[in-house]
C-alpha cells in the first residue's frame, strides 16, 4: 500500500475512533491496568517540535515518568480532558514526570497556541507532530490516546479515550511510579480492573508498541 493512503486511512480511522468516544462511554473511576512486563517503546524514532520550533524525541525526557497524550483541537473527547491534563501537570509536574500533550494538528504551533490561549491552558506545554507519523510509529488506533511511561522509557500502560486526570485515584498510580528509582524497572501496581464500557476501550488499546 502506497504510504500516503495507509497514513490517510490512519488519519480518517483516528476521526472515527474519536466521534465515537461520546460522553456517554466516559468511564468513572479510572485506574490503568498495567501490562504484566513492560513494553519497550521506540522513544528516539517518536520525533516532534515543541512550541519554540526545536526538533524533540521522547528520548529528551528519559529519566522521568511521562504521561503521553495524544491529541487534536477538533477532538471534541480531547477538548474535554486537556483541563484536567492541565492540572495534573501543575500538580506533578517537575524532574520526575512530565505531561507530553502530543498534538497532531496539522496546523501545528500556531493551532494549539491559539488553542491553548482560548481556553486557559497555562501549564501545559506546546508539542507538535503536523505529520501525524507518531500514530503509525506507537501504533495509535484513535485520539486521546494516552500512554504512561516509567522512568526507563518503557511503556506501562495505555488507555484510549478521555478520562479526568487530576482525580486522586489517578494521581496516586503516577506518584507510584515517580518513587520508583530511575535506574530500576518499578514492579507493576496491581489494580482492580472496573467493570464498564471503559474496559473495551481498554482492552482494544492495549496492543504493544514495535520494538527500537
């Protein structure tokens, strides 16, 4: 298949996934269901700019918990969570974790900038990848998609759809892994898995990351 057509039908798939989280299939109560092993993720081939125009990979914050979102403002579902991202960023945000709010908005910096700006989004970082390509790279099936990483780089877990992320339950797995040492891969918190429309979400998100 031609690259171009299978990134259109990535594109048009990540549109339809998106209308198809309604507020209706928002799940309460969220945990993440950590993997039994961590995945290894392609950290230095996920390549994007940040507000400034500097060319970044996801290697650049190694060392640090990560909560990659991925994301566009004409997705109703993630207008809806970036203000709790945002708080979560103000909450946690430092030398051990980090939000990437990856954005694939093919207007770029000046997209979600505007954005930012109309909706009071003040902790949050601008990142960018107008290319989209991060969808074919970590095997994205729609937006949000939001994937955590531990301080290894390796992926813990991943959900798709969008949740309130400075609830306190959500809060207390990423602290979980922040004090985990960053030299050692944390043993994975067993949690309860709720039983609801989430789960399917879940479970069809769930599929590991190519390996570097």
């Amino acid at each position: 298949m031609h690259p171009l057509i299978h990134r259109l039908r990535r594109v048009g798939m990540a549109l339809a996934l998106c209308a198809l989280s309604s507020p209706a299939t928002w799940a309460a109560g969220f945990t993440f269901t950590p993997y039994p092993n961590a995945h290894t993720l392609p950290l230095s081939q996920v390549t994007f700019e940040n507000g400034q125009g500097k060319p970044m990979t996801l290697a650049d914050f190694k060392g640090k918990v990560v909560l990659l979102n991925i994301w566009a403002t004409w997705c109703p579902p993630c207008v809806h969570e970036m203000p709790t991202l945002d708080k979560l960023q103000k909450l946690l945000g430092g030398k051990n974790f980090a939000v990437v709010p990856l954005s694939v908005d093919k207007g770029g910096i000046y997209t979600v900038k505007s954005f930012y700006d109309d909706n009071f989004i003040s902790h949050l970082p601008i990142y960018v990848d107008p290319t989209t390509n991060v969808l074919d790279t970590l095997s994205i099936l729609g937006t949000p998609t939001t994937i955590l990483i531990n301080k290894q780089g390796k992926e813990i877990a991943r959900t798709m759809g969008p949740e309130d992320w400075d609830q306190p339950a959500v809060i207390a797995q990423i602290k979980h892994y922040m004090a985990a040492p960053a030299r050692s891969t944390a043993k994975p918190q067993q949690q309860a898995r709720t039983v609801d429309t989430h789960d399917t979400r879940m479970a069809a998100a769930t599929t590991p990351a190519t390996p570097e």
